[in-house]
C-alpha cells in the first residue's frame, strides 16, 4: 500500500473484534465492513490472518512512541 504521495504504508493494517466475532472468522473469507449508523457497505475486506495481539509489543514496535501519546493509549485501552 502507498500513500498519496508515493511513499509506502509499512504499518500493518488490523482489525480489531472481540473473541466472539472472531471465532465466526476463518482465513480466506470475505467480509462487508458496514458503517453501524445506517449499515451502508464501506468495504470488503479478506482476512488473510487470525491472531491475538500482544498490544504492548505492537504498541512498541508500530508507534515507538511515548506510552502517554493518544494512539497508543486508544491501542492499549480498547
């Protein structure tokens, strides 16, 4: 992925859901990722993998960054 700009987009892009959600998921599969106001389709997404995240790890690695910054508080809260 590349921004407009040309430069490369190296942070990944995940998704978080809970334990429930995710058990209904399976590598391969595409979902509809629905906009929960008034459920217009934004996007159709492929799961290429199910993990559990370890966030402090990703929040180190990703953001390198002050524990205090919003990102990564929003990452370690949620």
């Amino acid at each position: 992925m590349r921004l407009a700009s040309g430069e490369i987009w190296t942070i990944p892009i995940t998704l978080d859901v809970s334990k429930d959600v995710a058990s209904g998921l399976e590598s391969g599969q595409r979902i509809v990722l629905r906009d929960p106001r008034d459920d217009l389709a934004l996007a159709i997404l492929t799961i290429d993998d199910i993990y559990t995240p370890n966030k402090e790890v990703e929040a180190k690695e990703v953001f390198r960054g002050d524990p205090e910054h919003p990102a990564i508080r929003y990452l370690l809260d949620t």
